[in-house]
C-alpha cells in the first residue's frame, strides 16, 4: 500500500512540474502571494503585513491563498491557483509548508519567504520529526521536497537558531532574526486596549469579570484523557468572578461544548487583548502572553505521554520559569490570588522574542525588494 502512495505522489510531482513549465513563461508582476493551510482565513499576520505592503507600495498587488488541507479533489484545483501565482509572483510570504513552493522549481528571481506560524520555539517540527508519531514519513518528506526553496526563514530570535536548522534541514545564513507581524501589535498597549474595548462592546460579558484565557496546543486526536482535563478545568473555575474563554489551536478540532465557556472567533491578538489571565499547555503562544505581560500557567495534564510522543526543544520541567499542574486546583487557587508576572518570565520572553529596531512588517517587506 505505501509503495502505491509513493508511487502516487511521483506521478502527481511530476504532472505538477510539467503544468507549471508553461506557467513560468508568464512575465512576473509587482505582486506578493501569501499562501497557508493553517485556516481558511487569513492569519493575523498576513493581513498585517498586507496592509503595509498596500500603505508602502500602492500599486502592489497583494493576494492572501489560505486553505486548510482537507478534501484533496478540491485541494488540487486550490494547488494550481497556487501555482498560477507563485509563476507570476515578485515574491511569497508562508506560514508552513507549501507543496509548490517546495517540489517545483521556479524563475531564478523569485523571492520565498517563510514566516513560519508559531512565535519562538517550543516543540520539534519538520525534519526534527521524522518517523515521530507526529511527524512525517521520511520518504515522503524526501518526496515533498519538505522545506525546500526558501529564500529567507525567519526565527524570533537566535536563541534557537540550531532548532531551526535541524527543523527546516537549513543553513544560517538563510535564518533571519525578525518575529512576526504580530508582536508589533501585541506590544502596542494603545491598539490592544482599543481591540479589547470592541469585544466588550460585542461581548459586554467580557467587561464585567476577569478573564481567563484557556488555548492548549495543537493535538492530533481529542482523547477521554482530554475531555476528562477540560471539564475538570471548567468546574473549577468560579464563574461568578471569571469568565473562561476556550481559544483552540487554528487546525485543532478540539470542541469544548458547555454554556459556561466562551467560545468566540478571536485571533491570537484579539484572544491576549481581553485575556487577563492564560492557562496553556505546550504552546508558544506563552511568548505572545509574555509580550503582553499577561501571567501565565501551565496545565499539563498529560505531560507522561505528551512527552514521549512529541519531542520538544525545551526543557519543560526546569526550562521555562512558569507554574506548572497536573491537575486545574493549583492553577485556579493561584489566579483567584492575584498573581503577578515573575521577571524570569520576561527574561525567558526577552532571550526568545528579539524585537528589530524597525517594526516587524517593515523588516519583512525590505526583502520583498518592492522598490524595483
């Protein structure tokens, strides 16, 4: 059955590379494409960053291709709008892996850039993860091409530049220290309390108690084990001083159904704008809490298993300065005192999230060479 896989995905590489010859006869346009499966809508920082690109460069033209894999018959026809573009592009902003970007080969002056979706680095990904239980095949990623064709990788910081080597299978000339468009907002305190005044106003709810924010990180499958936790969680919080907002990794399909929780459609932004506090797992999004010097508290239920399943960049029990449960009593018992946020937390952020001199979108949109 695998050699039939394999044997399957050559075939299509190949009519892929023979469709796109024609394609790169088009003549390249002052155009940026910005191209992810992480959602069907755009991420927060592609929006960000196309907003600049139109303010700076007016007679750009700026295309947002965001599609979930899913369905692979309709995922084709999205593959060869994709296609269309990447040949007549000037260049390509990506948040994770692009099969076109990766396995065909493309004008000599195309600029790919890949952002990457996950603010500093928490759990191994990429090459770092093959043959894991949830990482790829290796024959496959030989296949694909994983990672292949970048011209620029942008990491948060140095810090963990070897990470992303062993992840991207790259080299470090190519790593450039620029955060994603984000951080630019999520360190300005004027837009994040004019965003966290809109929810209230939609969710005056949101303006009447403290809010804790729950986002665990992306699992593969929502197991008892993870029903179980998330209700445990829920019970013990004290609705009549908190609310409890639930806000799931973007490809997660975790559902957490109880009229207690609330379960708006914020991004990462909207999410750290009215959270006051935020209960994670193994997410990065504690580097976005930590630029907005939210406290922070991990809830690792399932930290035996988790652990041996998904390999990790840090060292979780000792690494990151941040209080640590298996169980919701401790978590809860801390916020309803009033916790601060511990400086060895924002030195872990600081040391992880490198801000430029200039804001994070400018930085990017410098090597889309937009002014020839």
């Amino acid at each position: 059955m695998k050699k039939l896989k394999y044997l399957a995905i050559r075939l299509a590489i190949a009519g892929m590379r023979l469709l796109y010859l024609p394609m790169k006869l088009l003549p390249t346009q002052k155009k940026v494409v910005m191209i992810s499966r992480q959602s069907d809508h755009p991420s927060v920082d592609m929006r960000l960053l196309k907003d600049r690109i139109l303010r700076e460069y007016p007679d750009c033209r700026v295309l947002i291709l965001a599609k979930k894999l899913g369905n692979p018959i309709p995922y084709l026809f999205h593959i060869l709008r994709q296609m269309v573009h990447i040949a007549t592009a000037k260049a390509v902003v990506l948040d994770s892996y692009c099969i076109p970007i990766s396995v065909l080969n493309h004008k000599k002056s195309l600029i790919v850039i890949q952002m990457w979706h996950s603010m500093g680095c928490m759990k191994k990904f990429g090459y770092a993860m093959l043959d894991m239980e949830e990482g790829s095949d290796p024959v496959i990623a030989r296949l694909m091409r994983m990672h292949y064709n970048y011209t620029y990788i942008l990491i948060s910081s140095f810090s963990y530049l070897q990470d992303y080597i062993e992840g991207f299978r790259t080299t470090p000339d190519k790593v450039l220290q620029i955060p994603q468009p984000r951080a630019d907002i999520l360190l300005d305190k004027e837009e994040m309390a004019r965003i966290r005044s809109r929810w209230i106003e939609k969710i005056p709810a949101l303006g009447t108690k403290k809010n804790i924010l729950y986002c665990p990180t992306f699992r593969k499958s929502f197991s008892q084990e993870d029903s179980d936790a998330v209700r445990s969680l829920i019970d013990q919080v004290d609705f009549q001083r908190f609310n409890l907002i639930y806000k799931p990794h973007s490809v997660s399909q975790m559902q957490i159904s109880d009229p207690r929780i609330i379960s708006a459609d914020m991004n990462q932004i909207d999410a750290m704008a009215v959270a006051d506090y935020v209960i994670s797992d193994y997410s990065s999004i504690i580097y976005e809490a930590g630029l907005c010097r939210l406290p922070v508290f991990l809830y690792m239920y399932d930290w035996d298993h988790y652990s041996e399943k998904r390999a990790l960049n840090l060292d979780y029990e000792t690494g990151i300065p941040l209080m640590k449960a298996r169980t919701p009593e401790p978590i809860l018992r801390a916020i309803e005192a009033g916790p601060v946020v511990d400086q060895a937390f924002m030195d872990f952020v600081n040391r992880n999230v490198v801000m430029p001199e200039n804001s994070c979108c400018e930085e990017i949109i410098r090597l889309m060479d937009l002014s020839r």
